[in-house]
C-alpha cells in the first residue's frame, strides 16, 4: 500500500519510553500466548538449507535470501521466510503430545516487500506450533484457537492501558468470524484487500477463513504456498479451508492491520491435493514433504503472529519504523519526520 500519513499526528510516547514499552509488550504476550495454548520456548534457525523443502513459499511467488557455504562445499542456505514447516518438524522431533506446542522468535529479510506503515525488509513474529488430534481437525477448533490467541492480545492492550492511560483500548470484546467466500458474497465489487477493510472497519477485528482455495469467482481470496495451511477441506459449514487471517482495524492510520496468519496444517491427503492444485507434484520427494507422507509428522495447528506490527498496534504507532530498526528510502524517512513520525 501507499505510505499513510495520518492528519494530524499525535506521539502518545517519546522513542526511549517506547523502547521500553516495546520490551513490556513482547515479555507479556509471550507469556499469555504460551499459557493459552501450552507451548513451550524453542530456539530457531535464522537460515535452513535449500532444497530440503523447509523454508515456506508464503505466496508462492516470492524469493528467499540465500548465500554459498564455504565450509560445506559451497552448499547454499537460505533465509527463513518463516518456519512453518521447521516448526512441524521439531513436533515430531520433541515428540510433543497433542494439545501442546512449542514457539520461537522468527526474523527473516525479505527484499520484495513494498516498504511502507506496515511493511519493512525486517520481519519479526512469534512463530507457534501445536500437535493436535484427528478430531481437532475442524473449524470450531481453529475458531477456538484464534479467540485464545485474540484474548492474550487483549490481556496485553489492557496492561499498555494501565502502565500508559493515555493510550485507551480499541479493541471490541470479541472477533468477528467471516469466511472470505462470504466477504466475496457481501462485497462482489471490490477488490479482497477492500473487502477486509470494509469488514475490519466494521466490526474493529476479523478472522477471515479460508485462504488459498479458489472461490465462486475463481480466484482465491489470496495465495497460499500448498504445503503448510490446509485450505481446501470442507469446513462442515458449505466452505473450504481451515485456515485464515487475524487482521485488526487500526484507527491511527484508518486501515486494516494484519496481525497473524495461522491455520489446520496439512495431512496427508490434504497436501496431495493442493501440491496437485498448484502443479507442484515435483515437491514430493523432498525431505519435509516425504515425511509427512510417511506418517513421520504430527497432526498440527500453527502460525504467526508479528512482534512489530503488535507493538506498533498496540502503541497506536503510526509506521513500523517507529518500533524497530530497518532500512527506509530517504524519501519515507524526510516524508515521516515532516509529519512527527520518528523512525527507530
């Protein structure tokens, strides 16, 4: 999206409160999501190996940072674009009993964002995953999972409120559940970037079901890498996917904020279908792929929360930058500075 600079811009904390303000809210909500969902601290890679089928696609399209190892024969890694499927892997690894989990800390490059509010080459979120059941494997658990991950967003809001009270909740008590067939249905006209605004705007906080799999117009709400999220089984309720997006209604900037994209991942059957969906049967032999297919992997539900965009949500911050370090173009930098916006 464009650059916004909100009218009238108001700083609520100065960059060295903010700096501890940022510490106070990665602290807190670590803790209520673990509780939440009883997962446990791991440590992460920062880069995996190419062609080992770990490193995730996101939308398919995009390229990962890689380099050449000098002390393994030039062999190439690349940086995580998240760990989706790393984390999958360490389930069965800790072997880690259904209904518990693990989560790490994930930062990534990734050189093809459009740089803006929102968006920056840094990314940093709190990547989770949890071994789950057969029967878990439903809508109503998912929506169950997004409202615990939803109540320790709020729990930490209401700690900002009362460490700054100048900084008032906006928040509604509960989210708002729409599968993005429906939104397509309520909003034939625009566009799904519009149609998630039109809905965060409206009910202040959503989670938009069923991410991938084509919809009655033909095309998917948005893309989705075939081999993580299951976005193409029944739902029990007439849709696809068991999946989706928590994306919030940010009033600094007026627009829609993602905050976690999370899903039912694939089993088997599952990821047949979508690798044979997306013309990507040739990713059966990889190592993460052919483990999966060989039972080696837990049932499991996961995703990823992002650390800055929640920082910068819950400060009511108007640019990204304004809770962490990155690269800006000049322009962005002189254009934020001229309207109070101080980037870290």
């Amino acid at each position: 999206m464009a650059l916004i600079i909100p009218p009238k811009y108001k700083l609520k904390l100065l960059p060295e409160t903010t700096e501890i303000a940022i510490k106070q809210i990665k602290e807190a909500f670590q803790t209520e999501l673990a509780s939440a969902l009883n997962l446990r601290r791991v440590t992460a890679p920062l880069f995996v190996l190419s062609g080992t089928g770990l490193n995730d696609d996101l939308n398919g399209v995009e390229h990962a940072v890689s380099f050449p190892i000098d002390a393994m024969d030039g062999a190439k890694a690349e940086v995580v674009h998240s760990l989706a499927k790393w984390k999958r892997t360490k389930l069965a690894a800790y072997d880690i009993a259904p209904g518990y989990g693990l989560y790490t800390d994930m930062n990534a490059i990734r050189t093809f964002e459009t740089l803006d509010n929102m968006h920056s080459l840094y990314v940093d979120q709190w990547d989770w995953e949890k071994t789950i059941t057969t029967e878990q494997r439903t809508l109503a658990f998912l929506k169950q999972t997004v409202r615990d991950i939803y109540a320790a967003i709020r729990k930490v809001e209401a700690l900002i409120y009362r460490t700054y009270p100048h900084i008032t909740p906006v928040l509604p008590p509960e989210i708002t559940f729409i599968h993005s067939q429906q939104l397509l249905e309520q909003y034939p006209e625009l566009t799904p970037a519009e149609r998630e605004s039109e809905a965060a705007r409206r009910y202040g906080a959503i989670f938009v079901i069923g991410i991938g799999a084509p919809l009655s117009d033909g095309k998917p709400h948005d893309r989705r890498a075939p081999d993580y999220d299951d976005w193409s089984t029944p739902d029990g309720e007439g849709y696809t996917g068991l999946n989706g997006d928590l994306i919030v209604w940010d009033t600094v900037l007026d627009a829609p904020m993602e905050l976690s994209s999370m899903g039912i991942r694939v089993d088997s059957e599952a990821m047949l279908r979508q690798l044979h969906l997306c013309g990507c049967d040739d990713r059966k032999p990889l190592n993460f792929h052919r483990m999966l297919l060989d039972g080696e992997l837990p049932l499991s539900i996961g995703g990823g929360i992002g650390q800055s965009r929640l920082c910068m949500f819950l400060l009511q911050k108007a640019h990204i930058g304004e809770v962490q370090a990155s690269i800006w173009p000049d322009r962005q930098i002189q254009q934020c500075a001229a309207a109070g916006i101080t980037l870290l």
